[in-house]
C-alpha cells in the first residue's frame, strides 16, 4: 500500500501571540497531538509551523507542494481571519481536507472562561469554508471530537481519496501491442489522456520486450519456479509451457521495472508468432497486480491506469470483466481470458496450460480459479463525450460450486438491486466492458476519489 503522506497547517491569530504569547505552548502541543493520532493511523505528517498571516501560510503551502504531499490538513487552533490564508489555499492544487475539532470534548456550565481561548477554533473553520467556496476551492471537511468521535479516521479515508487522485494523476501505463481493433469504449488517445487525467502511455516495440528474454535454465527462471511451485497448484503436464510463460514474466517484469511503470496492458491479437514472445505473459500480469501493479486486457490503458491506482491503497483488487447474467440466480459473471490477481482466487490458484484458438504462438499457463466471496466494490471508468464518469457498486461475490469452471479464471456477484435494473443503469451512466473489482467497504473512498479527480460519480 501507498504510504499516505499529509501537510497539517495549523492556522492561528497573531493578534493572540501579541497579547497572550504564553497561550503558544499549549497551542502547539495540541498541533503536536494531532500529527501523532495520524501517525498511529500510518499518515505521514509534514506538520508545518503555526501560521498567521499571509506570507507564514504562502510559504508553508509551497513546502507541501514541493514535497508532494497528498492533501493539506487544515487544524484551526484558534480564530484565524480568512483573508490571511484564504489566496495560497484557493491557489494551490493540493486537496483541502478541513479537520474541524477541539482539544475538550465537554463544553459545558463546568468549564472556567480561561478554556474559550483554546477551544473556538470553529468559527475560523466557518470563516475559511465560507471564503473557499466564494473562490470556488473545492475541499473536504470532517467534524468531531479528535478522542470521542470516529472523526480522524474519517479524515483518513479522504486522505486515501486524495492519494488515488495523485497516484492516477501521475501514473505511467506500459502498453504491449497498442489497442484491439474495433474496440471503442475505453479507448481514449494517450495525449488526450495525458492532457484529461494525467496518465502518460509508455508504448513497447516487440524488441523492448524481447530483448529481456533471460535464456531456459537461467538462475532467475529457476528462482521464478520455485516460487510458483510454492503459490500455485500446478498441474504436472505444463513443464514446457510453464518455463516460457516464465521466461516471458520475467522480461515484461523488468520493462516494468525499467520504465517505472504502475500498470500495463497487453493486446494478445497484436502479439503473433513473428513478435519473437515465446508466450503470451497472462501469467505475469497476474502475479504483476500481486505485487500492487495495474493491469487491464486489450490495450485498455486508462482501466489499466485505474486498477493500478486503486492498487495502491486496496491490494484486493483486480481487472474483471462482466460476462454473462445468470437471471434466474439473479447474478452476474465474471471472467476473463488468463488476467486476474491472482490472490483474489479462493483457496490456492493453479496453474494450466490453455491451447487458445485466439493465438498462434506458444501456449500460455495462466492462473485459475474461482474468485473468493466477500463484500466489494465494482467500478468501472467510463469515457464521456467531455469528462469521465466513475462508476460504482456495493456488490457481494458469492461462491458458487461449479466444477465445470474448474479450468477458468471465473466469479459471480450479486449486485445491490435487481440485475435488470442493475445493467440497464450501468449502461445508461455509459459503463464500458473492463471494470475493477475491489474487496471491503471502498465505494465512498473511491467516490471522493472521483470527485477530488472532478468525475461525475454514478452510483448504482
């Protein structure tokens, strides 16, 4: 998982350190309390100095972009007058997530005057909100007791949000074989990718890969084998087969590594017998989204560019494709050809040999199974005609005993209304064929997710 890294502004009056300066060590001992209840939650914190006035805020906000933090945390510590901070915030493109709470949970008849310096925070929250919306600066605001409330953990959900939204906004997409042909909904050409989110395409040539080959019997295939023999079931007929589904893994496992890519996309119809790929690498994009690197089928670079994000904060996620509806169950299938993480598969995953119609190359080993039951999110990302729009589902995967599946990659799921009505609104929000699946309770993280990336959001 992505480390989660924040900016924490504590925003003060100078008028306070002028008449009442010895008020600044309590002051800044609850900023210090604050930057360790997020760490205890895993959030790296750049806490900047108690800030003031305007040039305090311009320059402490420029050390956050500079160190590329994921979102600024505002903490109010007291009053503090809009005007001073209110140019660098709107200015900035870093997401605001606003963390309105106080250091005494009771504020009641039994509290002494002396309390109200420490504890009227609020109204400068109320200030700086009011003149964020007035400069159109979207932001983020969570409300509670920081001790009594589940307030901080809130505020963390929205810093995984914002991380999602850096990590899609910067990501590199490796693709083999460029897009299939006829294919249209998730194609979007990489510049305007680049422009609209920010994903950059890395195109490999055939010689990119190839040239990575290691040679049969080579210490890293041997090392890949053991390692396979300790992940996988694998069925005894598959030696050959198995060794250069390997051989190719590992070349496209150093492309990635080489060009620093966080997901990648493979079209198997580009990549014939005159590519000089022994195999096609279904195996390795399986392991790749283990280890938290995005994949998606058919040169579908932006759902590649979306698994891998999501990747980054929730490892159970994977590439899926909606198949076939069981009506009479009141389900849906999903499979795919060879591509899934493999760590999703319930039980232990195992290894085939599949002879595919669709290709004139080696036969592939692919991992195989069934995909675990649990609660999940589905989520596609759909180009529109001007924007994108994020798409999302509270789903429940169920097992389902079907040993005629045995030799594929397969799952089913039951949405959270009726599958007619569940298809037909996929379709109308614009829904493309590649999706992701993400295990738990993620939708109204990835929700903020969109909304930080400016989507619309259609929740079904």
């Amino acid at each position: 998982m992505k480390i989660l890294k924040i900016g924490l502004l504590p925003l003060y009056l100078k008028l306070y350190d002028d008449i009442m300066p010895e008020m600044r060590t309590k002051i800044e001992e609850f900023a210090k309390t604050m930057q360790i209840e997020f760490e205890k939650r895993e959030v790296e914190v750049l806490r900047g100095p108690v800030c003031c006035v305007k040039n305090e805020f311009k320059n402490v906000i420029k050390s956050f972009e500079n160190q590329k933090v994921d979102a600024i945390v505002t903490l109010h510590l007291a009053y503090s007058p809009s005007l001073e901070s209110i140019e660098p915030l709107s200015g900035t493109q870093i997401p605001i997530i606003v963390l309105d709470t106080t250091p005494e949970y009771a504020f009641g008849e039994d509290i002494g005057p002396e309390e109200i310096m420490y504890n009227h925070g609020i109204h400068g929250v109320q200030d700086m909100c009011n003149l964020l919306l007035r400069n159109n600066k979207g932001f983020f605001i969570e409300a509670g007791h920081w001790q009594n409330s589940d307030v901080m953990d809130r505020v963390v959900r929205k810093i995984k949000a914002a991380a999602m939204a850096r990590s899609m906004s910067n990501i590199r997409v490796g693709t083999i074989g460029g897009a299939f042909k006829g294919m249209g909904d998730f194609f979007v050409p990489p510049k305007l990718l680049k422009e609209t989110i920010g994903i950059e395409t890395i195109e490999a040539s055939v010689e990119n890969i190839t040239r990575l080959l290691p040679l049969q019997g080579d210490v890293e295939v041997e090392k890949e084998l053991r390692l396979d023999r300790k992940n996988f079931k694998i069925d005894k007929q598959i030696g050959r087969a198995h060794l250069e589904s390997i051989r190719i893994g590992i070349a496209v496992k150093k492309w990635i590594e080489k060009e620093k890519l966080g997901a990648f996309t493979m079209n198997f119809s580009a990549i014939g017998k005159d590519s000089g790929f022994p195999t096609l690498p279904f195996l390795e994009a399986s392991k790749a989204m283990t280890r938290g690197i995005g994949y998606a089928g058919e040169g579908d670079v932006i759902t590649a560019g979306l698994v891998g994000t999501l990747l980054s904060i929730y490892s159970e996620t994977s590439f899926v494709e909606m198949f076939c509806p069981d009506w009479k169950g009141g389900r849906i299938f999903l499979s795919h050809m060879g591509e899934v993480n493999a760590s999703l598969i319930s039980g232990k995953p195992e290894l085939i040999e599949k002879n595919l119609p669709f290709i004139d190359i080696g036969n592939p080993v692919m991992a195989v199974g069934q995909l675990k039951s649990g609660e999940a999110t589905l989520i596609n990302l759909s180009p529109s005609r001007k924007s994108y729009t994020l798409i999302l589902s509270q789903i429940e995967m169920v097992e389902v005993n079907n040993d005629k599946m045995a030799d594929t990659i397969c799952g089913w799921f039951v949405p959270s209304v009726p599958i007619g009505d569940f298809l037909a609104e996929f379709s109308r929000a614009g829904g493309t064929h590649h999706s992701a699946l993400v295990y738990g309770e993620a939708k109204d993280v990835i929700a903020d997710f969109g909304k930080i990336m400016g989507w619309k959001v259609a929740i079904i």
